[in-house]
C-alpha cells in the first residue's frame, strides 16, 4: 500500500487530478446500482417467501426401460432414499429385465449403482386376460446393506394391451407412521407404463345367469372370551377408494364358534352382483356398543389406515369366501345411542349403573352398558371402557 501511494505521488499534479475524478465518477455511478440490486434482491427473496411461492424442485430424468414383457417410460424421474436422490442417469450400465412369469404375472426390475450404492426399482404387474394391474412396488433404501421399501395398492391399471398413461407429475411417497417424516420417495411425469406386452385380451366368458356371494367374517369382542355375546349385532362395511365403491349391511347377528372367536355369514345372490369382483377392498366392522374397525388384510394384529387388500370375488355355483378378522377384537365404546367416537358421555353411561344388581337391571341397560356380555354393569366394564379410551378414533 506504502509503495501504491509513493508511485501515485510520484505522478504528474495533472495526471493524479485526472485519476481522482474518474475514481469519483465510477464510485458516483456504481454505488446506487449497487444499492438498487441489494434492495431488490431482499425484496425478491422477501416477496418469495411472503407469497409462498415453492422452491424449484431439480428436474428428474427421462427414462426409457423396456423387455418383451413390459415398459416403463417417463420424464422428470428420481428416487429419494436414505437423504440421498437417485436419477438413473449414471455412465455404468443399468441392468433392466422381467420374470416372464405366467400370462397373470411378470415384473419389471431395473438395477443399477449411484452414490455409492446399489439402487433397485422392481414393478410387479398382475392379469385376468381383460385387465393388467401393479399391485406392488419396491425400491431399496439407499443403505448398505440395502432393504426393500415397499409401495402396495393397485397404482397403475389398464386393459390388456393398452398402456397406462399419467400426464401430471405423480409419484409415491412412504412415510415413518411415528415421526410423520418421508423415509422414501418415486417422482415422474409424463408417465407411461404397460405390462404383457406381448399378450392380447383373451374372450370374456359368458355372463352366468346368477351370481353368489356368501361371504363368512370371524371376529371377536374384547373383553368376551366365552359365548357371552351370542347373538350380539354387527354392519359390515366394504369400502374401494379406487373405484369409490361404499356399500354397508344392515345389522347382522353373529354366533359363538368357541374359544371366544364370533362367525357371522353375509349372503349375496341374484342376477346382478351386489360387490363387484375385484381387490383393494377395506372392510370396517361395526359393533352394537364398539368403535368401528378398519381392516386391511386378513390375520391383521395391528390398525391400518392405507386402502385395504381384500380380494372379493363371485361364483356361479354356492360357494363361501371366508375373511379372519379375530387378530384384532373390537373394542368397546361408543354406546347406544351410537356417535361415532366414544368419551366421557359414554363412560358416564357405564359408571350410573355402577350401584344397580345385575338382577335389576333392564335389557335396555344391559344391551347398552355390559360391555363384556356377562349380564352386569360394574367396574370391568368401566375397565373396558377405560381401555379403549386411551385410542378412541372411531374408523368407519
């Protein structure tokens, strides 16, 4: 610095007036635009915020992977796994292949290596000879060693021979039921996708002149590991979110069969078919005096809350579908007058008839506060009660 201003002495008095004043100038012109672009970058960024205006998500990208037995075509693709996004788009070879399976099943699995690991993306597709469908799909977690992370329901269908197609960007997302945050994600727009490519539609056969549907349930009561609710009243709800099908029964009776476990059977016969045959179905079960209960699958042990899995078909001779719900026994709680959720109304309903005999009581009590059937009110069943409060969503 000591020797820049020792030269700048050291020039003619002209000279350095010359330099002063362009300096001047320069710094007269340049500091407001410099001002103007500060200000306006904030109130860019403020204006931004202030609207909501998302942040642009980074493009994917366009894939193109395809067998003899099926294809997946789409743009804007990636994975996100594990903090870490995976495009596909990677110099090493992707491996891409299909189980030919059988003319009702084939996958579509595409394999390959990005950001230190190994990435999977496998398609499985099922048929009836007029529809194609993919009821599952998998990816890995971006780990090593690497776990499947599976997305279930039927998310792409067409009929054989034609593709599915998505125009708007789509995707799926799984997320961690306890901290609510994504553990993985698919995004892509511009979807294609067909399976049995090389099949064609096979003849429907001909409509039977009468339909059967008798569809068995097994389920429990808890707190009821006797026949104590022998006759007890039930509706049965089946529920499609993909086809918005809803339809409920009216209040059906079921009967002991032992070791706690209730059967009720639902008959559907006639020339139309009262539940069309299909999967994907969820199934509530809704008790006289219970909270409503979702389920999903058969031999469930734990609440659902996605769509359910449930095939339902139909036959043209007497036959029975037969569905296990006693892994999950309806709890006790929402009491007639039913409401739909159970609360301190109710619990108040059990605890007034706490100084009553059993002898004195009225059916109507009874049939509205004896939670375990066992022809009394008193402190097991406000235990009950209590149970069932603790999670009290009613899942009609």
């Amino acid at each position: 610095m000591k020797k820049f201003f020792a030269r700048f002495k050291s020039l003619p008095l002209k000279t350095r007036q010359l330099l002063i004043l362009g300096t001047t100038l320069a710094l007269v012109v340049a500091l407001p635009l410099f001002i103007w672009a500060i200000l306006t970058q904030r109130f860019e960024l403020r204006e931004r915020a202030a609207t909501g205006e998302p942040t642009p998500t980074p493009a994917g990208t366009s894939v193109n992977w395809q067998t003899p037995y099926a294809y997946f075509r789409a743009d804007n693709f990636r994975i996100v796994a594990n903090g870490k996004t995976f495009y596909a788009n990677v110099s090493s070879p992707i491996s891409v292949h299909s189980d030919p399976g059988s003319p009702t099943y084939t996958t579509l699995e595409v394999i390959w290596q990005e950001n230190g690991v190994e990435m999977r993306l496998f398609i499985y597709f099922n048929s009836d000879g007029q529809k194609w469908w993919s009821p599952e799909i998998r990816i890995y977690d971006g780990k090593t060693p690497s776990n499947w992370i599976t997305f279930k329901g039927k998310v792409f269908e067409s009929n054989l021979g034609s593709e599915y197609t998505q125009t708007i960007p789509g995707g799926f997302v799984q997320m961690d039921p306890s901290t609510g945050k994504e553990i993985a994600s698919v995004h892509f727009s511009n979807l294609r996708v067909q399976a049995f490519t090389s099949l064609t539609p096979v003849t429907p056969t001909p409509t039977p002149s009468a339909f059967y549907q008798k569809l068995k349930f097994k389920l429990k009561f808890a707190g009821v590991d006797d026949d104590s609710a022998d006759g007890a009243k039930i509706r049965i709800r089946f529920l499609r979110g993909a086809s918005g099908f809803d339809r409920q029964t009216p209040p059906v009776e079921v009967t002991h069969v032992g070791d706690g476990v209730y059967e009720t059977v639902v008959s559907l016969a006639g020339s139309s078919l009262q539940i069309p045959v299909n999967d994907g179905y969820t199934i509530f079960i809704k008790g006289e005096k219970h909270l409503a209960r979702r389920f999903c699958s058969h031999n469930q042990k734990t609440r659902c809350t996605g769509n359910g899995f449930f095939y339902i078909g139909a036959t043209s001779i007497p036959s029975i579908q037969t569905f296990d719900l006693t892994g999950l026994p309806l709890e006790p709680g929402d009491l007639p007058p039913q409401d739909g959720k159970a609360d301190s109304a109710d619990f108040a309903k059990i605890t007034s008839l706490f100084t009553k005999l059993c002898s004195a009581l009225t059916e109507e009590e009874k049939k509205t506060a004896d939670l375990d059937y066992n022809g009394c009110v008193n402190i097991r069943d406000a235990f009950l009660m209590r149970k069932t409060l603790e999670v009290k969503f009613d899942e009609y």
